[in-house]
C-alpha cells in the first residue's frame, strides 16, 4: 500500500509539471498566433465591444495594444448615456490613455482619451479625433502613430474612436455612406456619425477645449469617416486631415469653414489616388477620385488663385489652395508611396507585398503643425 501511494503521488507531480510548462508556452503561442505579446495583453484595457468581419481590410495587421490608462467619471448629456470603463492605472485623467464608453441609440460605443498635462491648466485646448483604419483598433492606431506624443508636444486632448466589427474584438470599420458600401459597419448601418456627434457633446465638458479647434484625422476607411463627419456635422469640426482616403460619399453636404489636410501615396493600391479599383482594392469597393472630394471644400469654400506648391521632403510635394475665409485645401503627394502612413514603421503586410512607407515625411507631424495653424 506504501509503495502504492509513493507511485501515485510521483504520478501527480509529474503531471502537474507537464501542465505547468504546457501552461508556461501559452504566451508563447498566443504572441506566435495573434502577434501580440504577453505584456501587452496583460495591459490592455477591458475589450471593447465589437469586431470585424467583413474582407475590406485596409489596416496594419501587427498594430500594439495600449501602453497605460486611467478612469474618469461619466457624464449624462442631452438624452444620450455617457458610460466610463474602469481600466488598470490611477485615477486620472491627465497623461494616460483612458478606456471610455457611450451609449449611442441604445448601442455601447468605445473610445479612448488622452490629455497631456496642459489641459489641466485652464488653457483652452484644441480637440483631435482620430479615427483608425478599416479593420483595426483604436488604441493601436494611437500608438503607432505616435499620436500621444503628438499631443504631448503640441497640447491637444486626442479622442480615438473604436469601429464596429463582427467577428474579432477590438477591431471594426466605419460607416462613412460610401457609394460602394464595404465592411460591417456600413453593410450593418451602423449610426457613426451619431456617434462622433455624441463624442463632441460629451468629451468637452471634461476638459478646457477651444470648440473653434476641433479636428478630425485618420487613416484609410478612418480617413473618409473623418471627412464624413466633417460634412454634415455642421460648424463643429475646424480642419480635417486624411491620409490614403478618399470622400467616399455620394455629396458633402457643409464643407464651408473646413480646412484640409490629405496625404496620398501615387502608388496607392487600396485607395488609388485616381479613384476606381486597385490591386489591392476590398471586395465591393470602388472608389471615387480624391479630387473629387477635395472640389467639395475648394468649391464650398471659395478658393481662388493659383496654388502653391511646397517642396516638404525628397518624395513629397504638397499644393496648397487659400480659401475666401482663411480656409486651406491641401494635398500632399508622396511619389510612388503605397496604402502606408508616412513617417510609421512599416507593418508585416507592406513588407510582404513591397508596399512603399516612406520615412523622409512624417505624416503625424506635419498634420500637428497643419491643425496647429487653423
């Protein structure tokens, strides 16, 4: 009975070791599946609600999870339900990403928010939203793009929006009324622009924010739902700056008073800068010219005169049309640039597929400084 025992109990250990170094390589495979290390998830805020599905994906497949993150109140404004998201970090709101959410025609809505330290000082502070590419997230978009560090520098509270999805947490789309409708969000009818509406409502009474300095920026799909918003959310966004977008919609009901900022690479082949279908164009998608969308603003804004043109580095030129009320429209070209934020290191698929980055041009910086002189 003894020596039964003494097997048995040699048994269990063995087996409770081999469960523990099975145990042991699941961050191993969770970072060799997902790309995302232990650490990082370990940081992450709670997931937001939503997912994508669809195959319109236009975004960085490798982007990082959030580094730090702080809880704020919330607030009830004009009917709509603002919910906060305890996350992991101090309770504050100044110099850490906070994971936030709303409620939207009774649909929870994430985002994140991050103040530097200024906005804290009664200093009235410009507003950015920044919208993430198709099928991507909102806190890796920050974080890639080095978007906190903007804000740092140049004092402006960030406001990243989370798209909705379908089937993977944390990743989602936008419905930007595109002509060619693609991805959950707009085959789902989701109601972003009601969203965006219900962010500039709410996000202000947090902070001292200049309402004559609000802006959108983002990225691909991001990039038209920040033009979408700009449209027909009338008189409450100053300046847009897009990069590898396109107006995706049928009209543009209100560009008066909107600056703009767009960035396009000549070799795009998801957005192609001449509209139509590219190479590497989503399924069902197919896309108007960027000039088009960019005659809304000259048009609506009454620019007149011949532009300029600005040399900004090796491979990028921008024109540059003045407006009747100090307005800009702006296009920047990056030759032979690809479907790629300039200035960002480039991701795992652009590798792959020999897409051009181009890192004598940094996007961020250049929309920081755009925004900063409207």
């Amino acid at each position: 009975m003894k020596r039964l025992l003494v097997l048995s109990l040699a048994l269990v250990t063995v087996v409770s070791v081999l469960g523990c170094q099975r145990a042991s390589r699941l961050p191993e495979i969770i970072s060799r599946s997902t790309g995302i290390g232990s650490t990082d998830r370990a940081r992450a805020p709670a997931p937001v609600p939503s997912s994508y599905g669809s195959s319109n994906y236009d975004i960085f497949s490798d982007e990082p999870l959030p580094g730090e993150s702080g809880y704020v109140g919330g607030a009830r404004t004009g009917g709509t339900q603002a919910v906060t998201t305890p996350v992991m970090g101090r309770p504050s709101s100044v110099g850490q990403m906070e994971a936030r959410s709303i409620v939207v025609g009774g649909q929870q809505r994430s985002y994140y928010v991050y103040a530097p330290a200024s906005a804290r000082r009664g200093q009235p502070a410009p507003m950015v939203l920044a919208f993430h590419g198709g099928g991507g997230g909102a806190d890796g978009f920050v974080e890639r793009m080095n978007l906190r560090q903007m804000a740092d520098r140049y004092g402006m509270v960030l406001v990243a929006p989370q798209g909705l999805g379908r089937k993977r947490p944390g990743r989602g789309s936008w419905n930007a009324e595109s002509v060619s409708a693609g991805g959950y969000a707009e085959n789902a009818g989701v109601d972003d622009v009601g969203f965006v509406d219900a962010l500039l409502r709410n996000v202000p009474g947090d902070y001292a924010i200049d309402r004559n300095r609000i802006y959108a920026m983002g990225f691909s799909k991001g990039g038209m739902m920040a033009y979408r918003a700009a449209c027909v959310l009338r008189g409450q966004i100053t300046a847009v700056a897009a990069v590898a977008a396109t107006v995706s919609s049928a009209n543009c009901p209100y560009p008066q008073g909107v600056s703009v900022l767009h960035i396009h690479g000549t070799s795009d082949q998801n957005v192609p800068l001449n509209g139509g279908i590219g190479a590497m164009t989503a399924a069902a998608n197919d896309w108007p010219p960027v000039s088009r969308g960019l005659s809304f603003f000259t048009n609506g804004n009454q620019c007149s005169g011949a532009p300029q043109t600005l040399r900004v580095s090796s491979d990028t030129s921008c024109t540059v049309n003045s407006c009747g009320n100090g307005e800009t429209v702006q296009l920047c070209l990056v030759q032979g640039g690809g479907h790629a934020w300039p200035g960002a290191e480039p991701a795992r698929w652009q590798v792959k597929r020999n897409v051009k980055v181009t890192q004598s041009f940094s996007a961020t910086d250049y929309i920081a400084r755009f925004f900063q002189s409207h």
